[in-house]
C-alpha cells in the first residue's frame, strides 16, 4: 500500500485536482456557479491554509481553510479531489480526523456548505464528528440544497 502524505499545495498541483475532480465534487463547485479551477486557485491564493493530499507524488485532494468575516475565531474548511481518494480511502480516513484537527487548532469554529447529493462527504463529515445546522438554496446558483454544516473546535 503506498502511503498518503500531506505538503503545502502547490500551483501544479491545483491545476492537476481541478482538471481530474470527482464527479461529486465537481457538481458541487458548479452548483454554487463556480469554475472547479477558479474556486481551487481562490482557496490557494486567499486560504490561510492550503494543503495537497499526495499518493505515488500526485495530488489527490486539495484541502484547507480560510478565515471568515472579521473574526480571527472563525473559518471555512474545505475538501475538492480525484477519484484516487476512493483508492486510498482507508488511509484517507485513518489520516483525516488528525489532518483536519490540525488545521482547525487557529480557530474556535470551522464551517461550511455541503451539496445535499454528495453523500460520501455528508457521511465523512459526519464520521469527522462535524454537526449539520440547516438546507439552504442560497449558496446555490440552480436551487440545489446545500447542508451548512459547522465542528467547535474546543469540543
């Protein structure tokens, strides 16, 4: 089994996800009118944190967080890969939760919308102990319901 492994992102590598995304990802990125690469280079560019999920030295996922409004207290944390999670998804599971606190520990709340059909991050989300506060059509440009979801970090 080759082991995942986690850097900083780099330029390639947010070319590289945004032309290979999941088809569940994608749809998502869509649905809130988004370029997949546009939104990727917006988290790289902007995002306090910004990470490449690495298997055989390819970017699988891309992931991080970014502070929102003016409170230092607050971020949104993200998640947009290729279907070579799937292929790596023990390890991606065994890995997750110590990745995702880490990028977490700057902040009190870490938060977020999900598109209602992507299950297996809904199901991720919930696994990484992330709670779900409403459906919203408002972040989407076609009605698609989003779940806001949010995790306190200090809990």
């Amino acid at each position: 089994m080759n082991r995942l492994t986690h850097r900083f992102a780099t330029i390639p590598d947010v070319y590289h996800v945004g032309r290979n995304l999941r088809q569940a990802d994608l749809d998502e990125v869509r649905a809130k009118g988004k370029d997949p690469l546009d939104a990727l280079l917006y988290g790289y560019l902007h995002g306090d944190r910004c990470y490449s999920l690495v298997a055989d030295g390819e970017a699988i996922a891309i992931y991080g967080t970014a502070k929102t409004g003016d409170s230092p207290k607050s971020a949104s944390i993200w998640l947009l890969g290729t279907d070579k999670i799937l292929e790596h998804r023990y390890e991606f599971l065994r890995i997750s939760r110590d990745r995702v606190a880490e990028i977490s520990k700057p902040y009190e709340l870490v938060w977020n919308f999900v598109d209602s059909r992507n299950e297996l991050h809904i199901k991720w989300l919930r696994w990484l102990g992330f709670s779900f506060i409403r459906s919203t059509t408002q972040v989407s440009v076609d009605k698609t319901p989003f779940y806001e979801f949010a995790k306190l970090t200090h809990v």
